[in-house]
C-alpha cells in the first residue's frame, strides 16, 4: 500500500484566508496550501494592511471586520481566480480606493456576472480595460446589503464570492441565483462560514446570509481533493494502490467524487473517516459521466481515458472553457498529439480508445497546471511524454513532480 500525503486544499486555503482577514481576532491556518495562488493571495491580505504571520505549517491572520488596514492599495492577483474574485469583494466591505489586476491569464477569464452583481449592492465598481474582466478599481465606502440576482453558471466562485460578503454588509444579503455550476464548491464556502461563526440559510434558489460578522477560530485545512485525484488515478491505470489520508467521508470538497468515476470504470475504491484508498483492478471500462459539479477533474479522467475499453464520453462541462485555458480543448488536442482519436462539441468530450497504443509526445500544457498533472498520470503508461511547460504546477502543487516520481517508482516496485 503506498499512502501519499497530499498538500492543503486551495479552495479551502483561499476561503479560510478570506474568513480569517474578515474575523474579529486572530485566526490560525493549520496545514495551508503553499502554491502561487496561496502565496498571492496571502501577498493581496498584506498589500490591503492585513497582518499575515507565515511559518511552516500554520498561518496566522488578524482580522479586520471593518475591511482593510489601507485606504489605498495596488493588488497583482497573478494567475489565481480566488484572488482576483475573492479580494475585490474583500475590499468593497471596507473604506478607500483600490485596484486589481493580474496575469495576462487571468486577464482573459471572465468576471462580469460578480462585478455586475457587486455594482447592484451599490459597489463602485470600474473596469479600466475590457469589461467584465481585469485590471479594476473599487472605489469602497461598506456594502449596505440586501437582494441580488446572480448568474453562477460560468463560476460557482462568483457565489463564494457573494456568500463570504454577506457577513460584512450592514444588512446581510439574499442572493437569488438563476444559474450554477460546480455546485460542491458552494458547499464548502458555507460549512467553512458555520466554522467561523455564520449559518447560510437557504429558500430554494436563494440564500440568505445574515449580518454580524466572523469569529476567529483555528482551522485545519484538509488536503487538496482535485490534487489527489492524479494519484487516485495512478492506481487505477496501473493496477497499483495509494490510499490519501486526511480525505474521507467527513471531506469538504466534492471533487473526491471523482473515486466514484473510477468506481464505475472497474477500480476498487474505500472510503472511511480517516481517508481514501484506491486500488487498480486492471480493469478500466468506458463510461458516459456528467462532470458538472465535478469538472476540475474531468482533464484527469480525460487522460486516463486511452486506457479503458471502450468510448469514456464526459458531458456538461462547458465551464472548462473558461479555466487557465480551454481545458475541453486542450485535452483534445494533447490526447491526438498521443494518436487517440477524441470528438468534441460545446460541454462535453468523448475519447475512442483504439486498437493502436498510444504514443509518446510533446504536451502542450497552455499554462494550466491541471493539463500537465493529468497527462504526468497518462505517462505511467505511455514512454516518452514530456512537457512545454512542466514548471506551471506551482500554481497548486510546486513538489508535483518531485511526489509524482516518488509514486511512479513505488507502483512500480
């Protein structure tokens, strides 16, 4: 049995550094994500005049209720979608002039349904080049509160968003939401606001967040279940078997889900309070799955997909488009650098596994780290996969490749 210790959550990380600098005390971060996004968000809390204290395995933030330390500020969000949706929302509770810009990557990502929902709580808010996306600035004075209509069907991060504000305005929020993706995600933004001290109600579509505030607490942040999904599938591809400590049945995140796809495909899966264990049964069987609510792991399936027995078609995952890169289409185009045949259209991607192996190449990793985690796992199998761009793992797991080699050997032995 090989156990993996996989690193902390990102979205776990990026919320509870949201909840920590909105509390009322100091909060302890137990076991944080260090990755470039982590980083960057951490480095955006100091740039607003927040105190973030950093040692090794914890991080100590104090709290702010009434918004950040500064009445000006210049914030580089880099390449994370946390940082540049969460922070703006951060600073519209508070009072002064702030903007936000970030990588010419996130640049391109979308951000109008958030800033325009922000803009109808009263938020002055101005994007100074393309609209609905960075650079901006927030011209801030608090957030009264009250309803709001959202379309989440690109990002359930603009709910998140919305939801951790809620607590900052002076009336609360009722946040009716027309449309949402990656549904889990918003699960894990209120089980963390019931940790620091508010409970989200909701009325059908609509949720209801009360105003008060945040109370400071020490918080455990559980490993990255988007993460673990390479080494889950590692097992599965080679008939060998890593159990993930510290992701069980008591878990956050909805992308520990994805045991349940390579259920499905022929692996054995176990599941318990203290982790997950999957095992390769050296059967890998196609599959028709929808990925909606867990679609950060659909480039993972996709590339493990040459190795079943027949079609693995994933449906209602057009939010993948609008990722680091246009994830649908950049597993395409890698998977027939790899000789396999794969058919597309606007939400789904279905991989025909053929009689052929497939064969080594150069993957195109388009600056998304999640490309090259997937396919490192598509060359357990395949000799002679390498990367344009293996260093773009930093993002979320700078020590993959290190891990992963670690892996390959113990799989092998």
């Amino acid at each position: 049995m090989t156990v993996v210790d996989i690193p902390g959550s990102k979205s776990v990380t990026a919320r509870a550094l949201f909840l920590a600098a909105a509390a009322d005390g100091v909060t302890t971060l137990r076991r944080p994500l260090r990755s470039d996004d982590t980083e960057g968000f951490a480095e955006g809390l100091t740039r607003l005049g927040y105190r973030v204290g950093r040692t090794p395995g914890a991080w100590q933030i104090d709290g702010r209720p009434q918004g950040p330390a500064v009445t000006e500020a210049d914030v580089y969000c880099r390449d994370g979608a946390t940082t540049a949706r969460f922070l703006p929302t951060l600073a519209a509770a508070g009072h002064g002039s702030f903007r936000f810009d970030a990588s010419p990557q996130m640049r391109r990502r979308p951000l109008g349904p958030l800033s325009n929902a922000l803009r109808d709580l009263g938020v002055d808010l101005r994007h100074e080049e393309a609209e609905g996306h960075h650079p901006l600035r927030i011209e801030a004075s608090g957030v009264e509160g009250g309803e709001v209509v959202l379309d989440a069907g690109q990002s359930s991060q603009y709910l998140t968003a919305l939801l951790l504000l809620g607590p900052l305005t002076r009336k609360g929020l009722r946040i009716r939401v027309t449309d949402l993706v990656s549904a889990p995600y918003v699960e894990i933004t209120i089980a963390m606001m019931r940790a620091f001290g508010v409970e989200v109600r909701r009325e059908g579509t609509v949720y209801v967040v009360p105003p008060g505030g945040y109370t400071a607490t020490t918080y455990d942040i559980e490993p990255d279940a988007s993460t673990a999904s390479y080494f889950f599938a590692a097992a599965a591809v080679t008939g060998g078997e890593v159990t993930v400590p510290g992701l069980g049945t008591g878990a956050l995140q909805g992308d520990l889900g994805f045991v349940d796809v390579l259920r499905r495909m022929g692996a054995e899966v176990t599941t318990d309070a203290r982790g997950t264990r999957v095992r390769g049964t050296g059967e890998l069987r196609g599959l028709t799955v929808n990925m909606r609510d867990i679609s950060d792991t659909m480039p993972t399936l996709a590339a493990i997909a040459p190795f079943a027995s027949g079609p693995v078609r994933i449906e209602d995952v057009g939010n993948t488009r609008v990722k680091e890169c246009d994830r649908l289409e950049a597993c395409a185009e890698n998977l027939r650098r790899l000789g396999v045949e794969v058919v597309t259209g606007d939400d789904w991607i279905e991989i025909r596994p053929g009689s052929e192996a497939p064969v080594g190449a150069k993957i195109k990793s388009y600056g998304d780290h999640r490309v090259v985690m997937s396919f490192a796992v598509t060359g357990l199998r395949v000799p002679g996969i390498s990367f344009d761009d293996p260093g773009c793992v930093r993002k979320t797991f700078p020590g993959f490749h290190e891990a992963f080699g670690a892996l390959r050997g113990r799989l092998r032995a």
